[in-house]
C-alpha cells in the first residue's frame, strides 16, 4: 500500500505521488525511517500488519466446475436444453440424447480452451520480485518482496528487479529499465538529488523507481514509498479491472439470433397447436386425444426447427481460431474472445517491443564529418564521401574501449544496452580489432555527461572519452578529418553541432568520441584527462523496428485497419520510427502535455486523425 508521511507521524507530510518533489532526507523524515539502519524488525511487521502485502490483487481464480459451466450461459443453450426436455418427454430418446451430446461436446470444448489459457496465464505471472535485500535493525538481510512495507530500505544491484515503488537515497551511476512501465527502450539514468515538478512524467522522475522494472547497471538504496496496488503499475492494474467485461459481437448476435428463433419457432408451434385443435374440434374426435395430438405435432415441429448444431459449429470455429493463434504465441483466455479479432477496425500498439526490437542498435556512424549508414545486416550505407578504413577503425576501437559492457561466459553481451549497441557494431564492422588493456578511467556520472578512459596500447597510454556531443565537443581542441589531425576552428564545431543536432531531431541518441595520447608522466585517473582532446566523431543509436512490421502495417491498412502506436518515448523518437514503419501518413503526433491540455470532446474530434500518442 502506498505511504503518505503520515505513518511516521512527524513532519514533513509528504503525500502520495509527491515523493519525487522532496529530497531524500526529507522523504526519510516522513517516513520514520534511517538509510544507514532503515526500519527495526517490529516496526516492519506492525506496517505489514497495517498495509497489507507487497502484491497486486488478483481475481480469485475460478474453480473448474463453475467454469464448466459457464459455458452453458447462452440462451442458444437454453433453448436447446429445452429441447431435450421436450424431445425425452414425446418419448424421442435418440431425438434427446443426440442434442444432449451435442450440448456436452459444445461445453467441454470450451472448457478445455479456457482451462488451458487459465494455466498458461498463471505461469506468465511473474511480474514481481520473488525476493529483496533489505536493510533492518542495521544489517542487510533478504526477505520475500510480499514482506516489503513503506519505509523500508532496499539495496539495488544490476540485474535485480524491482520490488516496489521508492525514493533513491544513494545511487551509483545507476540506470533503470523502465520499459515496461514507460516504454522508453534506453535505460533511464537515476540521480538520489533531483527532484522534479508534481506532474513531471514517470520517465522524468529521476530520483524515483518503479516496480515491475529492472536495474541495468549502478547499484543503489531506496526508500519504499509504495506496496503493492497503490504502485505504479497497480494503479494500471486497477485501471484494467475497472474495465466492464462486455459480450463480443458474436455473443450478442447469436443471443438475438436465438431469442429470434425462439419466438419464431413458440409462434409457429402455436399457430399449428390452435390449426390441429380447430380441426379436432370440427371433426367430432374426443376433445382430450384431440388436443393431446396437436400438442405431440407443435412440440415436434418445434424441436426439429431448432438448430442443435449451431453452438456447436460455433465453437468449433472459435477452437480453429485459437488454435491458429496459439501458433503465434498468443494466448486467448476466453474462448470468444477471437470473434473480436476479426472485427477490429483500429489497433493502439505499444512501441518498445512489440513495434521495435527494445534493443538499441548504431544506425548511423558520423567518423569525422563523413557520414555512414548502419544497415541492419550492418553493411555500411555512405551519405557522402567514404569515410577512410583507419578513422572509422579508430572511431570503433575508441567506442568499445571506452565501455563498460562485457561478453559473459556463455558469449552473450551484458551491460547498459547503449554500450552494448556500441560493442556490437564495433564487433562487427571490425572484428580483428582487441580493446587494449584497460589501466585508468574517470567514471561516468549524470552530471559531467561523460566517461573517460586510459588504454595500454603497447606503444603507450591512451584516453579515450565518450559522451554527450556538447560535452564532448567542448574538450576538444583538434579533430582528425580523413587521416589527418587538425584544429578544431569554430566553423568546424559549428558544423559539427550541426551534425549532431540533425541526427537527434531524428529521434537518435548520439554519443561523440574523443581520444588523446597521454605522455610519459600523465596520471592513469582523475578529471585533468579530460583536455585537449582530439574528436573522432559521433554514434548515433536507436531502437529500430522489427523488420516484419512494415509489412504487417500494410497488411492492416489493406484490410481496412488503423493503427495508432503509443510510446513513452519523446515525441521526435517516436515520429522518426513512425516515419520509417509508414505509420504517420499525414497524420499528427501528440504527447502527454497535448492530451492534458484536451477535453474529452477535443479528443474524441481528433482520435481519428492521431497516429502516435508520445510522451
């Protein structure tokens, strides 16, 4: 549950969604807590006690008999087991033990269907952490996630995930994966000083964590601020089950079709009732068999109008239906469900993972001022002059040094998914190329925007920087333009500024490269490296779409389909991918702000001509 200052009873009374906006002291005050020793044992436990588990709530899962029998909440099912009745009592054994059969087959076969999607969605639940490192009484102990409460303190490493919401007290060039949160593909960097405005984005909140996300690199402390529903994604959760279950169009059609053929066939039977009777009456029969008779007629007549094979049939093409989609990997809960599919006219997607990779890849390489496009099966694309083997070689070699993700023991590439792109191009386009032995490095913080770090070459030490281009720019006084090495002038700057801002307006994140040559009584660490640098040039990075999208895209629109893609990526990120897919077509991009500052009318006179919904 969440935590709004008040448990500590003291002050400053911070209330829920505000824990951004404070400091960490501050946020440690409200919540009666201590980064060093965080909560005492008992205190702990009278705060689980009162906030309950660290968990989302969860539908009490249905038993198997009650979901057996819901398959039988059709009124097409109620008029058939009417026949059955009518067919056993006018003495139709055969008649009532067929449309029996067909009715349990119907049922089991729907059963079996959700019986199974049941199981595979219990197995897919894994969205919390199965256990945390906490700080209590002083010592660092691990504890189930579902034991967490407000106030706690959580040691974070890379790779742990997340287990509830928190205020950061300390991190360590920590990066978070928020893209099943935000949808943001880049790890977002954390800073225990920032605060930001109340209604900052959650991608913005920067000194915040979130359950349900991951740890990339760094490492940490958090104050937990929320539990369980009233986290983040909890609030989604309860958004979802808010939700009203409604009857797919197929339901309400077959539910009119068969009060249809109710009415059709009751009508009908007592228009032969009241004909027989008339008929009975006139030709002087006894009046009891004479009824009796036209009773027998009208129920059989109306028997054998009803048709007993059509919930059948109709569930056997919805099993073809789920079959087909179980071969995709997607899982359908409700048997009906499938029907929607073929009735959607407009598909909201999200971006990071479903239309992207969420995995970030160099698409363009700008090695001194010749630019180069990295194709997917990373043939290079030049945009000009061919940039000469020695600098795009150097330009690598500086890009994988100066990194800190690695290969692990079954060869697979760990790390920041950045630095990771980087090694991978690097890997690529020069694969005999070794990192020299690292022996020095000024780390990476948010706030210098840079990293720096000293190689052994063998022929001597190098630095090698990377970062932000402005940052990067701003320490150099030489650039090496097509093997040469010369001074960076202001034009050059300006024309490398330029590059660079060209690249980021189409939604890549780009990192510039830098190296100098250290002499002889050079220190290997500290700050006074980073001078007199000479550019190498400028990465730029971004999470492409997978390649089947284009075309699935095209195939939408053929069938009549809209698609509208929904990211909490920024705006221009979001735009260049649309562009590249062949979503947007003319049509308007709009963030976050845009849709605060629409009514609900404004947006329904919009929806239509909206094709990205960003940050």
């Amino acid at each position: 549950m969440g935590a709004d200052g008040a448990m500590a009873g003291g002050t400053p009374r911070i209330t829920r969604g505000e824990w951004h906006m404070h400091g960490a002291d501050e946020a440690l005050t409200a919540l009666g807590s201590d980064a060093a020793s965080g909560l005492t044992a008992d205190e702990a436990a009278r705060r689980l006690e009162q906030a309950g588990p660290n968990a989302l709530a969860t539908e009490d899962r249905r038993p198997a008999w009650r979901m057996f029998l819901a398959q039988f909440e059709d009124f097409m099912i109620w008029v058939l087991m009417v026949a059955v009745v009518i067919s056993a009592f006018e003495g139709e054994v055969a008649e009532s033990v067929a449309i029996l059969a067909i009715l349990l087959l119907n049922g089991i076969l729907g059963f079996v269907q959700e019986y199974r999607a049941e199981k595979a969605l219990a197995a897919l639940k894994e969205m919390s952490a199965p256990a945390a490192t906490v700080v209590r009484d002083g010592a660092e102990r691990e504890v189930a996630a579902a034991e967490l409460v407000p106030g706690d303190i959580v040691l974070l490493e890379a790779g742990d995930k997340v287990p509830a919401d928190g205020r950061l007290v300390e991190a360590a060039a920590l990066r978070a994966d928020e893209a099943a949160l935000t949808g943001e593909s880049k790890p977002a960097r954390k800073d225990a000083s920032h605060t930001a405005e109340r209604d900052s984005a959650l991608g913005d909140r920067r000194s915040m964590v979130f359950a349900s996300t991951a740890i990339a690199v760094g490492r940490g402390r958090m104050l937990v601020t929320a539990t369980g529903q009233d986290t983040e994604v909890g609030h989604i959760a309860d958004l979802l089950a808010s939700q009203p279950e409604e009857k797919t169009p197929l339901q309400r059609e077959l539910q009119v079709t068969g009060k249809r053929i109710a009415i059709g066939v009751l009508g009908v039977a007592a228009a032969v009732f009241a004909v027989m009777t008339w008929r009975a009456l006139g030709s002087g029969e006894p009046i009891g068999s004479g009824l009796a008779g036209a009773a027998l007629i009208a129920l059989s007549l109306a028997v054998a109008a009803i048709p007993e094979g059509l919930p059948a049939v109709v569930t056997m093409a919805l099993s073809l239906g789920v079959r087909r989609m179980a071969s995709h990997n997607a899982v359908v809960r409700r048997l009906h469900s499938v029907e929607t599919l073929g009735g959607t006219t407009f598909i909201c997607s999200d971006k990071t993972g479903t239309i992207t990779l969420n995995r970030m890849r160099v698409r363009r390489l700008v090695v001194g001022e010749d630019a180069v496009e990295v194709l997917p099966d990373f043939a290079m694309q030049a945009e000009g002059a061919e940039p000469l083997a020695d600098d795009l070689r150097l330009l690598l070699e500086a890009a994988a040094s100066c990194n800190d993700a690695r290969f692990d023991a079954t060869g697979t590439l760990v790390g920041d998914p950045t630095e990771t792109a980087l090694i991978e191009v690097a890997t690529r386009l020069a694969p005999d190329d070794v990192r020299p032995r690292r022996i020095g490095e000024v780390p990476f913080d948010s706030e210098r925007k840079r990293m720096t770090t000293v190689h052994d070459t063998g022929a001597g030490r190098v630095a090698y920087l990377k970062g932000g281009a402005d940052v990067v720019l701003a320490l150099c006084t030489h650039a090496r333009l097509r093997g040469e090495t010369v001074p960076l002038t202001a034009e050059l700057h300006a024309r490398l500024h330029d590059l660079n801002a060209a690249l980021a307006s189409g939604g890549h994140r780009t990192l510039a490269v830098a190296m100098r040559a250290l002499a002889a009584d050079e220190p290997s660490e500290g700050e006074g490296l980073e001078r007199e640098m000479t550019y190498l040039g400028i990465t730029a990075l971004l999470d492409p779409p997978r390649p089947e999208v284009t075309a699935a895209l095209a195939e939408c629109h053929a069938a009549g389909i809209e698609v509208a893609m929904i990211t909490g990526d920024h705006a221009l990120t979001a735009e260049a991918i649309g562009s590249e897919i062949g979503l947007l077509e003319g049509k308007r991009v709009v963030t976050g702000v845009d849709l605060e500052a629409m009514s609900d009318e404004d947006l329904a006179a919009s929806v239509e001509d909206i094709r990205i919904y960003a940050r």
